[in-house]
C-alpha cells in the first residue's frame, strides 16, 4: 500500500492509503481519512485522523487527544 509522510517540523508521521484515495489526494481533491493508529509512550493508544487539500492546500492531521499538526511537507513512497 501507499505511504504518506507528514513532516510537520518536528517529527514524521506516515500513514497507510490505497491507491485511489492517493490518487484523490494527488489530483488536489479534499481527503479526510482515519490512519491505522499508532503506540505513545505517555497517552497509550492514539488514533490518527488525517485531512488533505484543506482550503486548498493544508495538509494536517490530529489525534483523539485533541492534538493538531500541520504539515509543512508531505511526500508518498
């Protein structure tokens, strides 16, 4: 599957999508998708939800904490 990166100044994070919500997100289509999930060491379990092609060209993601981050670049392996 896809890979999307997130770099939002700090850290990476990456998220998992098929090929066409990939191509959606590529062709500069609003995207809004719920990530696999992921581990911290001080909030236990998380969900990533992650939304692409906000007012045209913000890309970001926030967990269930109520945490925000914005990417400042993304990129797709």
């Amino acid at each position: 599957m896809p890979i999307i990166h997130g770099d939002y100044d700090y850290d990476v994070h990456s998220i998992e999508v098929d090929n066409a919500t990939l191509t959606r997100i590529k062709d500069g289509n609003f995207v809004t998708i719920d990530g696999q999930g992921f581990l911290n060491d001080e909030a236990g379990e998380l969900v990533d939800h992650w939304c692409f092609n906000a007012d045209g060209d913000k890309n970001y993601f926030w967990l269930d904490n109520g945490s925000e981050f914005y990417c400042k670049r993304i990129w797709f392996d």
